[in-house]
C-alpha cells in the first residue's frame, strides 16, 4: 500500500467518523436549508458534471441558473457543497439518502 492510499484510507476513515460524530448538525443545516422539493432537487443534482444551466433545464419546478449559482455559494458557505476539479462546479457533500431526507409529499 502506497502513501497515497494510505492518506485516502485515512480521510475516508476520518469523513465516516465525522459525519457519525456530527450527524445531528448535518441533519439539523440539511433540513434547515433544503426546506422544499425545489431546493432538494437541486442539491441532489449538484454532483460536480452538471452546471447550474444543467441543472435549471432539468428540476421541475424551474428556476433560474443564477439562482442555483447563489444556493452553491450560500451551502458552500455551510458545508454542504464542496469544490471539484472543474472551475464553477460544486459537488453536494452529503447523500440525502442517507440522512432520510426525502422529497416532501405534494398536498392533494
């Protein structure tokens, strides 16, 4: 094993630690700032290949790529987005899935 596996070994150790530690807070921010369908469907769409033109042409409820570029900015701020290889993308830094968060059921 090289030190390069070595050091993603133990960064992937120390993200399963820290999201176990801190899965309260995650989950408190998560829910705070993804409060609508809208909101959520973008987030799950930010995985670092699309842009925010991608992703306005894909959600349902649309909305436009400025607005998308400001919720990066604003979760970036947070934590919830990180920075990829790709100038202008961001990556979601949490798999809603596994913090049960769920699209909210439409009222009928």
């Amino acid at each position: 094993m090289d030190n390069m596996e070595k050091l993603t070994n133990m960064f992937e150790e120390f993200l399963m630690l820290y999201k176990f530690v801190n899965k309260k807070t995650i989950l408190d921010t998560l829910q705070s700032e993804l409060n609508s369908n809208q909101l959520k469907e973008i987030y799950n769409l930010t995985d670092g290949e699309h842009s925010t033109r991608d992703i306005a042409g894909q959600i349902t409820q649309k909305c436009g790529h400025v607005t998308i570029a400001r919720l990066w900015k604003q979760w970036a701020l947070k934590g919830l987005v990180v920075a990829t290889e790709r100038q202008g993308r961001v990556k979601a830094a949490f798999n809603l899935d596994e913090y049960e968060i769920t699209q909210i059921r439409e009222e009928e």
